[in-house]
C-alpha cells in the first residue's frame, strides 16, 4: 500500500537524454543532480524557497510533459518535474549552455576582481562556476568596460562584512534573515546595478544566526570580521565536530591551520541542525587560545603556599595523596562540558577511586530541594533515551501537532531547536505554546503564544494546560522542558503528569553540551553509569562486576549545591572540580569569604582549560584538553550519540580521562580506562541498565512564592550571547550581544510609574543594578532581565530567577 | 477623414468639465453599471469575452478569459486591480483618460468588480503623476456620494469600494507582480510565478489585474453590446484603441480608431511628418517595442499586422522620428533609461543594461568596433528570454531592431568618429532649414 503510494507520486523525466524518476513537486535542478549533472547556481538554496533571481541555471526545455516546449530556456531552480518533462542541460543544449555562459559573463562585469585578497577565493561557488560555466576572456574588459564600485566593506552586524561589489545580489542572505531565522533586518535596498544588501540606519543585522549568511554567499561579499584576511580556504585543513555550546549537538566543521582554529561552519547534518548553527557555535572558538590557557600541570608549593608548574607525575602524587588524606569526603563537581566519556571517567573515579557518590554535574541553581526532584525526574524519564528507542527527536519537532516549552527559551537556550519550531511552525503551522514570564522575540518567531506564568507557577501552570482546550496536547505533541524546571518545586512532576494525561511527549533540554552526556554516565549523586541507580543493590552489583571491583558504594551522595555547603561547613575534606565556572555555582558571582576560606582549607584538584578562581584555589591544578583537543563524544538533548574526533594537536593539556587515571592510578585504584577511545568502549561494554529503571514520586508540590506589596518577581535566564568564558576572546561576537534591559508589562510599567526607556534600579537579595526598562508582553508582577549580560550580571548583583525584587525608577 | 475614428473613451475629452460626474452622467455615463447590476455576473464576463476584447496593457491577453480564471470556489476575497502606472516612454493614454474622464474608469472599474465578484477593488497610479491621481480621487469621492461606489449600490445588494493608490516612482511597477509587491507595501519587484495573480495575487487572493483602457473600455460593451464591439476592429483584434502619436508629427496626439488602422492613416490624420521631413522610423507600442521603418507604415496596426512585422501593438504608443533623428541616440537614451529602471532583481537585466550602455556609449562617441555591433547583438540575445520579467526583454527591443534596420547608421558614427547629427535639427525648436 505504502510502496503503491510512493511509487504514484514518482514523475519520470528525461535529462539529457537519461531517464529519471523523481517525487512529484521535485525541482528540476534537483532532478539533475540525480543523474550526476550538475546546473550551476547562485541563489538556489535547498532550504531556502526559490527565488529565481540569479538566472544562472538556465535549461532548455523542448517538452514541458504537455507536448510543448517552453520557447525560452527556463530557471531549473523554480520549475518543479512533470511527468514526461524533457530537459537539456548545457550539458546537451547549446541553448542553455550559452544561456549560462551569458549570464555569468554578466555576473561577472560588476565583479571584482580581487579574488587573490577575497576570503571565499578557493572556495568561492562564483569563482568555481565561472571556471565551469564561464568563458577565460572578459569582452567587458576588453571593450574598456567600467565597473561599479562601492565603498568597502559595511558592518550589517558587528561580526559580518559586507563588500557590496562582491555581491551578485542572489539574496540568499536576505532570504535565510527571513525565512530561516526570521530577523530579516537585511534586505534589498537602491535598483538596478546599485541594487544592494542593506540595513536600516541604525538598526544592524542582530540576529543569532547571523553568521550563516557568511556561509551561504556564494561569493565573496559577506565575510566575517574575525576570519577576514586570516587565511586562505586551501591552507585550511577541515575536520568535522560537534558543537560544544550547547546541547544541541549541532554538526560543524573545524577549520584550522597550523594548530589554530581559524573558523568553524555549520556542518551539514539533515537529522540535527540541517546546515545552519547560532552564532556562539560559530564564533565564540578563540577562549582556549587566550593567555590564561593552563599549560602545565601546577601544585601548591609546602614552603610558599604558592602555585608552581610540577610535572604530570608530581601532580598525580600529590593528587592521589591529598585525597587519600581527606578519606571518602570529597565532592566531585564535572561540571557541564565534559564528553560522555570524560564524564564518564569522572562518575567511575567517584565511585571506584574515591569511594563516594557525591558527584553532580549540574553547575547551577538547583532549588530549594537541592536539586533532588530534577535528578530523580532524569533517573526514570530521560536518562537511556535516544533517537529510536522513543525519544522525542527534531524531526518529531517538525511534525508535531503541538509543542509547549516550559522553563526553556529555545532561540537563547537551544539555538537548533528554535530554527526547527520555526521551520515546522512556517511548513505545517505546528503551533507553540510556552509556559514563561515573557513572551519573546523568539516566541514570536514561532508565531507562538505565551501562557503567561509567574516564575515559581510553573507547576501549577503546567498542570491547567491539562484542561487547556487551546493548547490541545495529544500524541503528536511535544512538551520540551528546560533545566531551569529544577528550581521550582513539582514542575518536573507537573510535566510528566502533563505527559501522561495527555500522551504528549517529553523531553529534557539542558543547557551545555555535556550535560546528558553526564547524566548518561552517572554524574549524579544518584545515578550510575548506563541508568543504574545508585539506590537500586542489583544496579550496584550489576556495575561492580562490570567494573571488577567488590562493591559500589550505596550510600546517599551529595548534589552540587550540597556539596558546596557541606564545604562551606567544612563537612568535606576535598573537591575535585572540572568545567565548573564558580560565578556559576557560587551565589554572588565568585567565592564568598567562607567558601574561600572552606577552599583554602580543603584539598581542591582542579581540571582545567583556563585560570580560574578555582584553579587559584586549588592545591593541584590539572591542564585538560577542551573539546578541540581530544576526541570524544557529546550525547545532545535528544540522546543522540555525537562523536568527534581530535582536532587539535597540544601535547601541553591531556582529556579529563588520562588526567584522572593518572590520579587514580597513584591511588593505587585505577578507573581502567586512560584514553577516550578505552572509556567509549566501556561505556558500551558496561552498557546501559536493564533491569527496573528508578521511581519517580511526584514530590509535594509547594506553593508559589508570592512576593511582598510593591515587590516584583524576578524572570531571568542567561541569553545565547552573555559573559560565559567561552566568548572570550571575539571582540566582534561579543559586541553583538542582546543590551541589557528590565522587561515589564505596561499595565506593571504604569503602576511603578515609570516610562520605557528609563533607568531604573533593580534590587535584590544580592544586591542592584541599574537597567534601562523596557515594555513587553510579560505576566504581571514580574521583571525580566538577563541573569548574564556582560557589565550587568543579574544573577549576581540581583539575585537568581525566582527571587522578589523592587523596580525603582531614575533618570533617563 | 475623421471617418474613420471611433470616439468612445475619447468621445467626452472635449466637453466642459469633462472630468465632472455631472458632464459624465449627463452624457449617459453610469448606465452601463446600472444595467450590469441587473445582469447575472457570468454573462457580463461572457460578455467581455464575447466582444474580443484583448487587454490594451500591450501584452493583449483576452480580458475576459483573464477574469474566467478566478476560482469563485475560492472563499479569499476577490481584487480587481487596475495597472495605471502607466510609465514606458512614448506612452501616454491612461494619463490622458484617467485626467480627462475618469468617470469612465471608475463606472468600469465598478462593473468589473461586480463581475468578477471583487468588493474592493486598487487603482495603482503612477506616483509622478499627482494631479491625475488628485483627478481619480475626486472622482472616486463623486462617486460614492452619487451611490455608484460603497455599501448596496444602487440598491442591487453590492458593495464595492475603490482604493486610489499612488506608486512611487519605479518602471518596474507596471510589471504586474511587482505591481502587487508595491500594493502591499513591499520593494516594487516580480513575484516568481506561478503562482499566478488570479489564484494568489494582491494578499495571496484571486486577482484580477487590467490595464486602464481595458476597464474603461468595458462600460461601453456593457451598453452598447459585444457585438457592436467586436463589430469593430480585426478579425482577432478587436474594438477600437487609442493611438498616441508623438514626436515628429504635425500634430501629435491620441486618436481612438479601430484597431487595424495603418499609421499611413494615422500620421494622415496628425497633419504628416513635420513640414519638410520624412519619416525615418517608429515605435508601435512604446520603447519596449521594436522599432519599425517607413517600410511598415501600411501594416495594420493590431495584434497580429505588429507582430508580423517582427514587433508588437503594445501600448499603441507611436513615436515618430523623422530623419534628422540620430538612431544611435534614440537607442542609447532608451537603455539609459532602461538601466535607470531596472529593479535590479536578475543578473541579465541588472548587469545586462549597464553593460549595453556603455558598448552604445561608446558607440555613439564613435570609440567602438564594428565588432561591438555583434557584441550588442549578443547580448540582447543573452538577455531577451533570460530575464526575469519582461523589463529586460524590452531592453532588448531598440538596440536589436535598430541594429537590423540601420547598421549602416551605427557603422557611421565609427566612421565619422562620433555622431554625424546634427542633435538641434532633431529638437521641436529647430529652426526650418537652419544647421544650429
């Protein structure tokens, strides 16, 4: 039945002489491409609608399926196949072939020619083609022909360039800022061979997703400030990777040369993130190369009390010794970067090394229940998961009836997930629904609707979209829910009873790339590598002989924030601390004067790319590879399995792995495992838990904080672009970051007596910051800000999410 | 002589006030749309299909075919558009309809609506053109108050209100995608069909797009009938046009006459050439069309006679040019405006006219090779059928047809190392006989 159907919508067409069947609506440059031939093009883009602008693709049609031929060669890119269609290609049709030869003569009158100076020179489609599809002499230049020429380049955005005589104006740039990401600040300006790419005064091209207009011109014409003029394509050497930004898991390329990243490009992936990446993926690659890059493995000098570079032996020894002293209490916190198998090589050096199950990878707020309802709802619905094996998928995005967002703001949190709502909203109008405080600029987008919920309502929220006959949850349905869930009571609960009443489907998206990768590998107090838990004895027994080692240790381990308290209280000995920012764990935006003194007492091994408070705390400083360096794998939200392999070559920083094998080793216990490669195939070895999955009991939901008279709610999350350390470094990406404001309703706005555009106080449990307000669709008696612009960092001078603030209004 | 025009859409031009609702309604207008309004909506499109007319835009599509095209199963709402942007050089009928009787586009604009069921219907105005569109607006504003526009016309239950819309400036507009684009507040450029305008036009709805002549013309058939319009004309041309002749003529000026007429006749009738000169060559419709010689001053004058000849009817824009016009400069003055307008949306036509203008430039400066006229050639040919719109295509139109008819002349200038013109002589001010 199902092949009968496949096969009626198949259209037979006959290109250059070769038979071809395609599905129906197929287009006739891509019908081509079936029998090998390839049409040049420029403003034909597989994802993007055609355009028919550039002309170059010209073909002869002699029999349109009718019996009639057009009597003009025709735009393969905008003309579908018809049954019994004839087409010559210039590769038979001297007709089409001049057609095309002409066009590009005329593409090319206005062109520069600086392609020895132009970044896309050796990899430029125009240069390609007009090698192809052009001819060797200009009868332009010949006839004293005088180009047009602009000023050049203009900023459209402070990271991308235009060279405005480069352009052959194809609009795909355009194209992609409209339809793609939807910020379409870009567009045609002036007529005729002024025709140009431009931008309102004054409002630039300020979209995430900015950067792949660079990679989709096919000529020279948008370049990208920080690679301009740094190399050239053919210098390059290009290894294929995964993004580490975010838990996207979207596929990129890796240019380098030398042992230095140059670029990186949006790889072409159809299952995760087609060919397009945010921004931050693409740009934010310079921080591991800045001058606070750890070089060499540091200890703590008995004499001086100071930190000075030891050998990788030394610093094991003092390492292992200095956990042997503080016995089983230490904390362990990975942090949210690692590869599934550094994270990996963290839970088994917990568990076997040290002993202990505190350990936890979550490097942010955790709420009041320490994070305890998040971890039991990722022990029994979201760890195992994967593509397959019924997890939700971004092809389920695409195709879902519905899907609601709660606790996640995807076009700042998951770059991937926001370009597939919106392609799945424009394609089926799939609509979106987000529980939040702020109905955004990327809900919009998604043509979404806001179910406007104070932060800390988001339990209740979640359980009336139940009876919400708008939303109208069912199986199609997707409900995506975000980490920031875990810092309100019953959410999580809330979701999965949602799931469950409705026959939606849920899934988890954190933050940083590493962190299901974590939870796939145990770093949780309460969870083992493959979904065992820690509680559950035949788990334990299972691991233990996997391992070959007596027993894995039952007892109840510490979360992040709990390990950092029982510091503080001096309950811990030591802490081994990874990928771990402290302004991000650490209330007020660093080390408070009894966590500094707590470290100080303590035995504190530190992993590292950079310096950092930690490294300047700890007693052992270990120099670990970041992604670039190694090879590894990050699991995304989905569950799905993204390897890559090692790009770089630097001999100076080893993977988590090899530096906690080292340690474990000099422990005289030894995690088995010393290279990523070893650690994957343990990972499979031990593979995941068969037997009954672990319990999740909706814990008592507690009731929304309500704030005091004159008391507002602060909603905040960090934006895509903000002062994470892994932006150091790009001048230009960081200068496109979001201006910080405070968001509230108008009817809020009026009520503090204030107007849009004032500067006024925000003041918090940490303390206050000044913001200009602004007006947006946000539920009433809240604010927003971001919790980590650069120069405003409201998670640290205001307060977490959640908590009650005052808005006192300024000047202007 | 005057036998042989056929006043009817010119038929009120001289009248006192002849833009006035009172001049217009008291030579019998509106009554075409009263009867319409009691006509079945079917038989006035059949009507229309009946009478032959073709669209007087230039491309003459059957105007009643084009209406027939509306999905009426359609539940978007219907447009009527009527394309007044009127802007190729040598053209100019609308502006001097629409100026001097717009009653007549407005009680056409109204029947057509209600034939193709549209309750709101767009008159895009080119934008230079301000006090003809002050002229429609008055007029639109006339006809509501007298009920012939806005809710339950004339009691027959339907309603239909017309929105004046001025351009701004752009050749462009006139193509009729790019029209719509312009309507809804978008760059004036060419929409990629299909789709096509009458399953998704202005807002992705039905629409119906017609040239100004084409609806004013269509009251006069409600009234008089079909038959008395395709009595008119050719065998597949039918109905009468206005002829605008312009430049080296006695008279220039527009002559309705029935399509089919000679310019013979029609220079005839403007008084001749200018005293003393001959004819050298002439556009049929406008500069988009390619220009023709005194060889071809006995070809009927409609669709099927221009296209013989190897051009088209167009606009019925004759321009005339008598033999002190530098073929060369004509050309080259056309492409300059052609490069001026195009949108800039297809490499041929962006990158096409800036190059012709300077191969003509060059030309005309008499710096060229012989070469350079096939050079020309070329890329007229790598432009005509290549563009996107038809802009580029009638960029095409002079410099081929001038190259086939007066080589010699482009030769010249190569030999004489620059124009042998005397420019002045060709000048409405040229003194008789003197070489300024």
């Amino acid at each position: 039945m199902t092949a009968e159907l496949v096969k009626t919508n198949q259209v037979t067409v006959t290109i250059d002489g070769i038979q071809v069947s395609v599905p129906a609506d197929t287009l006739v440059i891509r019908a081509a491409e079936e029998i090998g031939v390839q049409i040049p093009r420029f403003c034909d883009h597989p994802l993007l609608a055609p355009a028919g602008a550039c002309r170059q693709c010209l073909v002869d049609i002699p029999d349109a399926g009718n019996g009639r031929g057009f009597p003009k060669p025709q735009a393969s890119c905008t003309l579908p196949v018809a049954e019994g269609m004839v087409v010559n290609t210039q590769a038979t049709s001297p007709v089409a072939d001049k057609a095309q030869q002409g066009v590009m003569e005329f593409l090319l009158i206005n062109h520069p020619l600086d392609c020895p100076v132009c970044d896309k020179g050796g990899e430029c489609p125009l240069q390609n083609q007009a090698m192809s599809n052009g001819q060797g002499e200009s009868r332009f230049a010949e006839s004293g022909g005088v180009k047009r020429v602009f000023p050049k380049p203009i900023n459209l955005a402070p990271q991308v360039l235009l060279d405005r005589e480069r352009c052959i104006v194809c609009q795909r740039c355009t194209r992609f800022a409209d339809e793609i990401a939807g910020d379409p600040f870009i567009a045609l300006v002036e007529r005729g061979a002024q025709q140009q790419i431009g931008i309102a005064e004054g409002v630039e091209f300020l979209s995430y997703f900015s950067g792949n207009t660079i990679q989709i011109c096919p000529v020279g014409a948008l370049t990208s400030a920080a690679y301009r003029f740094r190399s050239r394509p053919f210098d390059l050497v290009s290894s294929a990777s995964i993004a580490d930004h975010d838990a996207c898991g979207s596929a990129i390329r890796v240019d380098h040369r030398r042992g230095k990243v140059m670029r990186r490009m949006a790889g072409d992936d159809r299952d995760v993130n087609e060919e397009w990446i945010t921004d931050k993926d693409r740009f934010a690659f310079v921080s591991t190369r800045l001058d606070d890059r750890l070089t060499h493995p540091q200890v703590r000098d008995t004499e001086t009390g100071e930190l000075r570079a030891a050998s990788w032996p030394e610093a094991f020894a003092v390492a292992a010794r200095g956990l042997a002293a503080a016995k089983k209490k230490v904390g362990l916190l990975p942090g949210g970067r690692l590869t599934a198998e550094d994270a990996y090589a963290w839970s088994k050096f917990a568990r076997v090394t040290v002993r202990t199950n505190n350990i936890d990878f979550r490097a942010r707020p955790l709420g009041a229940d320490h994070g305890a309802e998040e971890a039991a709802f990722l022990a029994s619905t979201v760890v195992l998961g994967a593509p397959g094996a019924g997890a939700v998928t971004y092809a389920d995005l695409e195709t879902a009836s519905a899907v609601l967002l709660a606790g996640l703001e995807p076009e700042d949190e998951a770059g991937t997930i926001f370009l597939r709502l919106r392609k799945a909203n424009r394609a089926t109008g799939a609509r979106v629904f987000a529980i939040s405080a702020v109905g955004t600029r990327g809900l919009a987008k998604v043509d979404g609707t806001l179910l406007p919920t104070v932060p800390g309502a988001e339990a209740a929220a979640l359980a009336a979209v139940a009876s919400n006959s708008d939303v109208a949850l069912d199986s199609h349905s997707v409900i995506l829910v975000g980490e920031r869930l875990a810092v309100v009571p019953g959410a999580l609960a809330a979701a999965v009873e949602l799931a469950r009443s409705t026959g939606a489907r849920l899934a988890w998206v954190p933050r940083r790339a590493g962190d299901r990768g974590a939870v796939e590998t145990g770093c949780l107090p309460t969870l083992l590598p493959g979904g065992r838990p820690v509680a559950d004895a035949m788990a334990r027994v299972d691991l233990a002989e996997a391992w070959g080692v007596d027993a894995v240790t039952g007892k109840d381990g510490l979360s992040g924030s709990q390990i950092l308290d029982a510091l503080r209280d001096g309950d811990l000995n030591a802490l081994v601390v990874g990928g771990v920012d402290p302004a991000d764990v650490l209330p007020s935006g660093g080390v408070d004067k009894k966590l500094r003194k707590a470290l100080k007492k303590a035995f504190v091994i530190s992993l590292e790319v950079r310096s950092s408070e930690f490294t300047e705390l700890a007693d052992v400083v270990f120099p670990v590879a970041p992604a670039s360096d190694k090879a590894g794998t990050f699991i995304n939200w989905e569950g799905r399995v993204r390897s890559f392999p090692k790009v770089l070559d630097h001999p100076s920083s080893l993977p988590d792995v090899r530096v906690l094998a080292g340690i474990a080793e000099e422990r005289g216990r030894s995690i088995g495992v010393r290279t990523p490669e070893q650690a994957w195939a343990e990972i499979v070895k031990v593979g995941p838990w068969s037997g009954e999955r672990a319990g999740f009991e909706a814990p008592a939901s507690a009731a929304a904080p309500q704030p005091a008279a004159g008391q507002l709610v602060l909603a905040s999350w960090k934006q895509l672009l903000d002062d994470g350390r892994g932006q150091d470094g790009d001048e230009h990406l960081r200068a496109s970051v979001r201006p910080p404001v405070a968001l509230v309703s108008a009817g809020t706005l009026t009520s503090l007596g204030l107007t849009a555009g004032d500067e006024v106080e925000l003041a918090g449990p940490l303390g206050r910051l000044r913001l200009p307000v602004a007006v947006g669709e946000v539920a009433e008696g809240v604010v927003w800000a971001p919790a980590s612009a650069p120069g405003a960092s409201v998670r640290h001078q205001v307060g977490p999410a959640g908590s009650a603030v005052t808005l006192v209004g300024g000047t202007k | 002589m005057t036998d042989v025009l056929t006043p009817v859409l010119t038929d009120d031009w001289d009248a006192a006030q002849s833009w006035k609702l009172a001049t217009y309604e008291s030579r019998g207008g509106y009554g075409a749309l009263k009867k319409a309004l009691g006509m079945n909506q079917d038989d006035i499109i059949t009507a229309v299909k009946d009478s032959g007319l073709r669209g007087r835009g230039g491309a003459g599509f059957p105007t009643g075919m084009k209406w027939s095209f509306i999905p009426q199963d359609n539940p978007k709402p219907k447009y009527l558009v009527v394309n007044a942007d009127e802007s190729e050089p040598g053209t100019c009928k609308d502006i001097p309809l629409m100026m001097a009787t717009p009653h007549t586009l407005v009680e056409g604009v109204a029947i057509s609506s209600y034939a193709i069921r549209a309750n709101k219907a767009f008159i895009y105005i080119r934008g230079e053109v301000l006090h003809v569109i002050r002229r429609v607006q008055a007029a639109v504003a006339e006809a509501y108050e007298a009920g012939h526009l806005g809710k339950n016309i004339h009691g027959s239950g339907y309603d239909l209100d017309i929105v004046v819309h001025a351009g701004a400036g752009a050749y462009i507009c006139g193509e009729e995608t790019a029209l719509l684009e312009g309507l809804e507040g978008r760059r004036g450029q060419p929409r990629l069909r299909p789709p096509f305008p009458a399953v998704a036009g202005l807002y992705a709805s039905p629409t119906v797009i017609n040239n100004v002549e084409s609806i004013a013309s269509v009251p006069s058939i409600i009234a008089h009938g079909a038959e008395w319009f395709a009595s008119m004309g050719t065998e597949k041309s039918k109905g009468y046009g206005i002829f605008s002749l312009s430049g080296h003529v006695a008279n220039p000026c527009q002559y309705e006459a029935p399509l089919g007429i000679t310019l013979r006749k029609l220079i005839e009738l403007a008084g001749g050439i200018r005293a003393g000169h001959e004819l050298k060559f002439w556009t049929p419709g406008g500069s988009s069309t390619p220009l023709l010689t005194a060889d071809h001053l006995d070809i009927p004058l409609d669709f099927e006679g221009v296209s013989g000849a190897g051009s088209m009817l167009g606009t019925r824009a004759l321009q005339i040019f008598d033999e002190t016009t530098c073929v060369v400069r004509a050309v080259l003055r056309w492409t300059e405006f052609y490069k001026h307008e195009s949108c800039g949306k297809c490499t041929p036509c962006r990158e096409g006219t800036w190059w012709l203008t300077q191969t003509l430039t060059r030309l005309e400066k008499g710096q060229g090779t012989p070469g350079d006229l096939d050079l020309l050639l070329d890329q007229c040919e790598n432009i005509l059928g290549r563009s996107f719109c038809a802009l580029g295509d009638g960029a095409t139109s002079p410099i081929s047809s001038s190259i086939q008819y007066f080589r010699e002349e482009y030769l010249a200038h190569l030999e004489h190392g620059g124009c042998p013109f005397d420019p002045l002589a060709s000048t409405a001010f040229a003194i008789e006989g003197a070489n300024a």
